[in-house]
C-alpha cells in the first residue's frame, strides 16, 4: 500500500528526529479515547503534515489497520500527507468580498502564480484557496497569506505580496 501512495504524493522521508517525534505524540495519545485524530492533529501540528512513511507506525502504535489510519488522514481536510504550501492565499469568495471584486483579485492571482483556485504551484511555494467569509466583511475584500487577515485588500497590494512571495528563494 505504501508503494501505491508513494506514486501519488510527493514523498518527503522523515528523518530520526520526525521518527522520535512522531512516535512521543503516538505515545501519550495510544490509551485515550480518540487517539487516532489526537495523535494525527499533533503530528500536523508539529510536522506540518503526516509523512506517508509515518502510517504504519501509527497503525501499530494505536493498534489499528493501516487502511483506518490512511481513511482518516484522507476522509478530514485537516490532515494532509504532503508538505503544505509555503505560501497559502485565501482569497475570500462570499458575497461582501464579491461586491468589492474579489473576483478580480482571484483572477490576478491565479495569472501571476499560473495556478487555479484550489491548486498548489508544482514547487509548492504557493497556493491560492476559496474561503467563505472571514469575519472580515467591513474591510472588505479580504484574504489571508498564511493565516494573516489582510483587508481592504487590492490589486497593487496583492501585487506586492506576490512580488514577496515570488522574490523569496
Ligand atoms: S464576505 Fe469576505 S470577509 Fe466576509
């Protein structure tokens, strides 16, 4: 199975320290309830996703078939098996942030970065999501760049952070 997963996601091998790592979070979650989603939230949380490598060892320590383990990391949009994006933007899409043209905004950004709405540039140094509302409608149109609320957004200043973003190695 671990063969079938490495051809569709770009695998990212753990090393010692990931190992040591993961196995501590499975150690103090294997006698609670809800240890599977415990101890896949502290390995996100840590490693910023869940190496494909780090399954079995999940399976085995939680006392749980490799096919529950995998089910869960794919069934919740939390988890992820390969490494996020270093740079996520959430472009608003709801209804306040359309009256002020995130539409426009999507669309700059998706021809800057060449990617789609919900896509990851090959490299991963960026990916452009859809969210729906950020709290934010009053300074409207907003985003986020890593979980950093912007609004009052615009064109000349999404332009400069892409220009950031492109100008990091
Ligand atoms: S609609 Fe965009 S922040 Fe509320």
């Amino acid at each position: 199975m671990l063969a079938l997963l490495a051809d569709s996601y770009s695998i990212h091998f753990m090393d010692n320290r990931d190992r040591q790592a993961i196995e501590n979070i499975i150690g103090k979650t294997e006698d609670r309830a809800g240890a599977l989603l415990s101890a896949l939230h502290g390995i996100t949380d840590k490693l910023g996703h869940i190496p494909v490598e780090a399954i079995p060892l999940i399976a085995r320590g939680l006392n749980l078939s490799v096919a529950d383990v995998y089910g869960a990391i794919t069934f919740y949009k939390d988890f992820r098996l390969s490494p996020p994006p270093l740079n996520v933007l959430k472009i608003c899409q709801a209804e306040s942030c359309q009256s002020r043209d995130a539409s426009g905004l999507t669309r700059y950004a998706r021809a800057r970065l060449g990617i789609g709405l919900g896509e990851a540039a090959p490299d991963n140094k960026a990916a452009i999501e859809p969210v729906y509302c950020l709290g934010n409608c009053a300074c409207s149109p907003s985003i986020t760049h890593n979980g950093k609320l912007l609004g009052r957004m615009d064109e000349k200043k999404l332009k400069e952070l892409i220009d950031a973003i492109e100008e990091k190695p």
